[in-house]
C-alpha cells in the first residue's frame, strides 16, 4: 500500500490503518477493541474525540512508525498505561498539556513508562525508530 489514509469519524470494532510511504491522520470517536496504525515511511497523527469518548470501550491502541512521527491527542477523561518508545537520540515529548501525567524515566532515556488516571483501564503502545513521540490532552 502505497500513499496517505486519511479518517474521520470512524466507529468501529477493530481499525487497522497501514501505509508504506505516506501519512496516517485521523479524528476517531467511539473507538471500540482496538486501533493499529502502522507506517515506514510516513507520520501517525490521532485525535480522539472527547465527546464521544467511553473510557469502558477502549481497549488498546498501537501506532508504530519507522521514519516518521507518532502524535497522539486524547481527551482529559482518558485513563489508561500508556508505553511510548523511540529507537532514536530524539527524546519522546510529554506536552505540557499532560500535566496530570505520571511517568518514570527507565535505563534506556528512549523509553517512558507512564500511567493516567487512578485506575489505568486501557493500553496505549507508541513506537518510532526515526521521529519522536507526542501524547497530548486537550
């Protein structure tokens, strides 16, 4: 697969986006089981929307990318564990906007363990060999 995926409004199950040299951008609400996106060559942007959002529906999200870069932004209600990795010097980015946001740097600087919310529900696994990572609320 060759080119971008653009989403919008997605209610669904299980979503898996994939695309070999392009761009992966989308606003999902009602997410249900899951959500994969994987890209080589090309950046992961994800905007869950807060009006829809039900913290009992989530399950887990990956987005991996090879030359690009993973951004997340997800609704303050949000709780869950959230795994962010880069196989780069580039440090992994926590936007002020996380400021409820507790993490514990690991041996390895590329690698942040961190958790929201008193009682973590979902899983969310964030990877980049050559970008960064963001995870924002809004």
């Amino acid at each position: 697969m060759v080119g971008n995926i653009v989403s919008q409004n997605v209610v669904s199950d299980s979503i898996e986006l994939r695309t070999q040299q392009g761009d992966i951008s989308g606003r999902f609400s009602r997410i249900g089981k899951k959500l994969l996106t994987d890209t080589s060559y090309g950046n992961i942007e994800i905007d869950i929307a807060d009006n829809h959002y039900d913290s009992k529906k989530w399950r887990q999200l990956k987005a991996s990318t090879i030359s690009g870069d993973v951004h997340v932004k997800l609704p303050k209600t949000f709780t869950g564990h959230f795994n962010l990795r880069s196989y780069t010097q580039i440090p992994i980015v926590l936007l002020e906007d996380a400021h409820q946001l507790r993490f514990k740097q690991q041996e390895n600087k590329n690698w942040i363990r961190a958790s929201y919310g008193k009682r973590p529900k979902s899983n969310i696994n964030l990877s980049t060999i050559a970008g960064y990572v963001q995870l924002q609320y809004f």
